[in-house]
C-alpha cells in the first residue's frame, strides 16, 4: 500500500462527515479511505443515502461548512491538506486542480451567459496568459462540439441535454485539473446519448492523463469505466478492489446482492433476487453491520459487533465478518 | 382468431407549437392481445408516453383511433366513462408525486373503491387489507401516510391504487427508474407475478431494455413517433433487425 500512497494524487484517509451539531449530529459519511492515481478511474458505486455524494463534494470542501463539518480523518491532495488551505488556495484548488461534473448540465450551466462567455471565465481565472479563443475552440472540438462558432455564442437552453453536458465538460477541463469527479454524469442523459458522452468523458480523462473519481450507481457502467471500485453503503466503503475482481468474484454480500438483483439484456428470465428492505438514512443506520438487516447471511454477531476493514494485502479489502465463510459456501454450492 | 383486446389503428398525435407542428405519434399500430406484457421501449422525445396517454383516454388522436374490446376509446368515454376507468389503470413513475399526502394510504385506496362502488362501508377495510398485501405491504400500514413510506413501498402503494379497480389492463410508466437499484427488483417481480398470475394485459414503458426483457412476452420499439420495430422480446433483444434498435442495445453499458 504505501508505495500507491506516495504516489496518489489523491488521498483520503479515515474522512467522517456530519451534519448538524451535538446530539442531533447525523454522521454520513463514517470512516472513508481510498486513493486515486494520475491517469486512473475509480468508481465509486452506491445507492442514494450511501453517502457516494457527500464524499465527492468534500474532496474540494465544496459542502457548507455552516451545516456540514469534516468531523474527522484527511484528505491529501497532491500531498497538501486540503482542510487546511486557505480560501485563496482553495479557490486555486477548486476547477483548476480539481473539476466536478454534475448530473444535470442545467443545473452546472448559468442560463443567462453564453456557453462561450462561461468557459472562459473558467479560462480567466485559471489559465491567465493563455490564448483564450483558441484554447476554446480546443476544448469545445475535444468533446466532440464540432460547430465551435454556433455554440459559443448558443446559450445552455438552446442545446441539447447531451450537448449541454459536453459542454460542463469542456467547462470542467477548461481549468486543466488534474483530477476529475463525476458526479452521475449521464444518469440524466439518454442511453445512447450516455455513450456518447461517456466515450468524450474517457477521451479526453486519457488524453490529459487526469485521474478521476467516477460516482455512479450503475454497475454496468463501472465495468465500462473504472480500473479500480470502491462500494459504499451507509456512509462506509464495505468492498473495494480491481474493477474486475470486485464484479466477477464479489466479496460482500451487499455487492453480491447488488449484482443479483440487476435484470440482465442476455441470458435467461431467472427470477431476480431483489434485496429485502430499503437503504436506511443517516440518522437510523444499523447496530453492527450496517447491512445486517438486509443480509441474506446476517448471523447474531452481526447485529452487534460492526466488522472492521479486512484488506489483503492488495486493493482488495471487505467489511464483513464472515466474507471467507460466504466465499467457500458459494464455491461449494458451485460444484 | 381472437380478436385483440387493445386496437391502435393509425394513430397520429400532433402538437402544435406557434407555427410549427410536431408529430409526436406517426401512424402507429398495435395490436395488444389479452393477458400479454408489452415493452413499449425508446428514448425520450419517442413519443412512448403519448401513446399512454391515448391508450388512457387522458390524450385525443389527432386522426386514427384506439379500440378496447372493439369499441373506441372515444365511445366509452363518452357512454361508459366509469367502467373504461375501472378496466384500464395506470402506474406512475414518480411514486412521491402520485400519492396525496394529506391522505392516509388507506384513505387513499378506499376512494378507488367508493368511486367506482366496489366495496361497501363495511367491506373497505378488508378489502384494503387485500390490497396492500397483494403488493407484500403489511395491512396495518393503511394508518399511515405517504411520507412515512419509502420509494419502493410508495411504487407498491400505487400498484395496490391501480388494482383496486380490478383493471385487466395496466399501464406502468417508467415504474422503476425513480427506485434505487437494490429496490427496483423488488417492484420488478410484483410487476411480473401479477401480470403472470391475475391474467393482467401490461404495457411498460421504460427505458431501461433489460427491465423490459425480464417482464415483457413482447417489446415493441418507437423511434420518432414510429414503431420501428416490434416482436417476441427474446428475438427482438438478441438478434434487433432495425439499426435504431441496434444502437439502443449497443448503447446499453453491461456488466
């Protein structure tokens, strides 16, 4: 692990997050380490309430800090602190060494300036010196906005949800972050269009050698995208590992579930095992494992002892008490 | 030969904007039988929606026509309004907005019931009980209002709303894209058990192909207002013989 350490661009250690004060503090997310690499994708996959969200957003301390406090643990940037800079360096980190993409393009777009005016006031902050027209019609052609004139001068209402969303893009690599999170980015899109802005997305993250934080509830999609995936579930990581180990040998049994209960486009109509219950919040997550309740595998020890981060070495790392035992009753039930 | 239950005989809907008009159905056809479940699958902008809306009578064709048991959807709105009602239902997507939050859940089913005179005072409460455990929902849930439910109960609650009429069809739009995904299963099954075990004709619509191919005998695809292709889902997904149908499979990221 610690050569990966050094070399992280990103790094999170041990990172809590809570909201409201005293006893009426809600924490959200609880305890989450992970890394991200120059030049890599990591998904981090997660249904609503897992916290996948509020992670994302204090990375650039992007939450409101009247509401929201990083209650404990680190996050590193290119080894610097990021709660401990200043507003000034904050403001330097934020779209110019780290750039978020939402999921909806409306919401990421001013809709009184034009598409143009907004990617270079991106460019004036960041890139001082630099030679904004053309540096525009760079960005606008690398994610396949090909009609440069016409759609500078559009304003966001006047393109297409697709177009808008290559455009936050062009927006976001405007500043040239070297790290790029992803909130969603096509879960608002439609599917065919959400290719085309996925393959724009990994074009461009490859050309530029950016690292990126890929936030996504979409399984499918992470195998399409990411290296490396991180699970979460109620404010914790409780898998991560090799995209491929994660999805083709799942250790928790959240994951396993998880995979079981996506309808698949080929092979048969097996009845789907959905997953009993529904994802808790915040201010009411399990005693023990906080997936227990849900647990097709929950014993008594589950409910009250919470099970620690059992890594192997590697990326590879499980929160279950009883993911070994699982893994040998599958084989088993294999042969 | 039996005749089909759902008829749409060239339907065309247009809307117009200013001067311009847009085509959102084009000469559809479709021939629906009883007991089938049919994908209605396309993008946004396809046109999958309006055909609901006219199926439900909630949208007038601009020319073409839409019969149920070989009568027009026109002529039963107009001489049997309540009974076109009770036999075709619908499931909204959006399960927060579909409910009436100052109603209790029970409130809510038993005026389904009082509308269309299917249940005496007497017989409401048990027969509320019936519906909320047909959708696996616990009877003592009708206290309850819809704010203390969560998205999947609340999608589960809708489907009790609609098949509380006793409809033979059921039309579900996008029943589960506002679910997370460890409870859209869940809904997907209900969908598929009631469809399989009461008899019930289904039209889903949905975007998401994979859904559909777990629910639906039959998908059929719109693109532009068109059906561009229809047939058995199996075929239709594995071996897509129009190129939109193409793209759209090819689009979909698979694990």
């Amino acid at each position: 692990m610690v050569s990966a350490v050094q070399r992280a661009l990103l790094e999170v250690r041990d990172l809590s997050v809570q909201f409201g004060t005293g006893n009426r503090a809600v924490r959200v997310v609880d305890g989450v380490s992970f890394s991200v690499a120059a030049g890599e994708v990591v998904a981090l996959v997660g249904e609503s309430g897992s916290g996948k969200s509020v992670t994302a957003l204090s990375l650039a301390r992007l939450l409101p800090e009247a509401s929201a406090q990083i209650a404990g643990g680190a996050i590193f940037f290119d080894g610097a602190d990021v709660c401990g800079l200043s507003n000034e360096a904050l403001r330097k980190l934020r779209g110019g060494q780290v750039a978020y993409v939402f999921q909806e393009p409306m919401a990421a777009l001013n809709p009184v300036f034009s598409i143009g005016f907004q990617i270079r006031e991106v460019l004036r902050l960041h890139r001082p010196g630099i030679d904004r027209e053309a540096e525009l019609r760079r960005l606008l052609k690398a994610v396949g906005l090909d009609d440069v004139a016409r759609v500078a001068k559009s304003f966001p209402h006047e393109l297409s949800g697709g177009m808008q969303q290559r455009a936050v893009i062009a927006m976001a690599l405007a500043g040239k972050p070297r790290l790029l999170v992803a909130d969603e980015p096509t879960t608002a899109l439609d599917v065919t269009v959400q290719a085309q802005v996925l393959d724009v997305l990994l074009d461009v993250q490859r050309a530029e050698g950016m690292g990126m934080l890929f936030i996504t509830h979409n399984l499918g999609l992470v195998a399409k995208v990411a290296q490396r995936v991180l699970v979460m579930y109620a404010g914790q990581i409780v898998e991560a590992g090799s995209t491929e180990a994660v999805l083709k040998t799942p250790r928790h049994p959240y994951t396993q579930a998880l995979l079981k209960a996506v309808p698949r486009l080929r092979g048969g109509g097996e009845r789907l095992d959905g997953i009993s219950g529904v994802v808790p919040t915040a201010s009411n997550f399990p005693k023990g494992c906080r997936f227990h309740p849900r647990c097709a595998f929950a014993r008594e020890r589950c409910g009250i002892e919470a099970p620690i981060w059992d890594a192997d070495g590697g990326a590879r790392g499980v929160r279950c008490h009883f993911w070994k035992e699982i893994a040998t009753g599958r084989e088993a039930g294999r042969r | 030969m039996n005749s089909p239950l759902i008829d749409v005989r060239g339907v065309c809907v247009e809307f117009n904007r200013r001067a311009q008009c847009v085509k959102a159905l084009d000469d559809v056809r479709l021939a629906i039988s009883r007991g089938e479940s049919v994908g209605l699958v396309g993008e946004s902008g396809s046109g999958k929606t309006t055909l609901a809306r006219v199926l439900l009578g909630l949208q007038t064709p601009t020319s073409g026509d839409v019969f149920l048991e070989g009568r027009s959807i026109g002529a039963w709105l107009r001489n049997e309004r309540a009974a076109f009602r009770r036999r075709v239902q619908m499931v909204f997507q959006d399960p927060y907005g579909s409910l009436n939050p100052r109603l209790s859940v029970g409130s809510a089913l038993a005026e389904v019931l009082r509308v269309h005179g299917l249940a005496s005072r007497a017989e409401e409460s048990g027969a509320v009980a019936g519906l909320l455990n047909t959708v696996g929902l616990d009877a003592a849930y009708a206290e309850r209002y819809p704010h203390e439910f969560s998205g999947g109960q609340r999608q589960r609650i809708g489907i009790a709303r609609a098949l509380a009429t006793q409809p033979e069809v059921l039309i579900a739009d996008e029943p589960v894209s506002a679910l997370d995904v460890s409870v859209q299963a869940q809904v997907l099954n209900l969908l598929r058990d009631l469809q399989r075990e009461r008899g019930l004709t289904l039209l889903l619509i949905a975007h998401d192909l994979a859904a559909v191919r777990y629910v639906c005998d039959r998908v059929v695809v719109l693109f532009g207002g068109r059906v561009v292709e229809e047939g058995r889902a199996d075929r239709v997904l594995e071996n897509p013989e129009h190129p939109y149908t193409r793209s759209l499979l090819a689009a979909v990221p698979e694990i």
